[in-house]
C-alpha cells in the first residue's frame, strides 16, 4: 500500500471509529467511514493483547497484503479501519483472507 492509501494520524482513527459503520466476524473488526479524498485510505490496528512487537507486525503484514489484492483504492472514497481480533491467530492466511473480504465488500 501507498503511503497515501495509509491512514496515519490518531484522529483519522478515532473519527473513522465513532462516526462508521461497524462489521465484525471472528477475525475482524471493521469501521468504515465515507471521506472527501476521492480515494480509500486503510488503518490496521492490532491490539498488544495479540502477542509482542515480532507478532503483531507479522499480523499486520499480513493484512496488509491481502488489503492490496481485495481493495482498489482508486474507485470509492471511503476510510476503513481494520482491528485484528484474538481468533486472528487460529485461522490460515487464506481463510483470513476470505473473512476480510466478506466485511470489505
């Protein structure tokens, strides 16, 4: 991802939480907000309750790459906040990827 499709700043984050829709399944939640950009920005967050620093920064990669082959960040204009939840660490990459693509569309 872009550093532009990123979103970054601690507001961004809290505003996308309080004011989006919220979707959850046992991996993920998701808050999704509409934004003015004319482009869609993704947050990851993972929770230190997940494991140390080497574990939630392999989460995060890993989200990271099924964000880039599930969302086209060109066509919509909306924020998403993706949270990684504990089940996160008992499913594979793959099924990860199918519950993330069930809350993204």
């Amino acid at each position: 991802m872009k550093a532009m499709y990123r979103i970054k700043k601690n507001e961004d984050f809290a505003f996308t939480v309080k004011h989006g829709t919220v979707k959850k399944n046992f991996s993920y939640v998701t808050h999704t907000k509409t934004n003015d950009l004319g482009y869609v920005r993704v947050g990851i967050s993972v929770s230190s309750r997940l494991g140390c620093a080497v574990v939630r920064n392999r989460i995060k990669r890993q989200i990271r790459a099924m964000v880039r082959e599930l969302v086209d960040f060109t066509t919509g204009s909306r924020d998403i906040v993706i949270v990684a939840k504990s089940d996160f660490k008992n499913h594979s990459f793959e099924e990860n990827k199918k519950l993330l693509a069930q809350l993204i569309a």
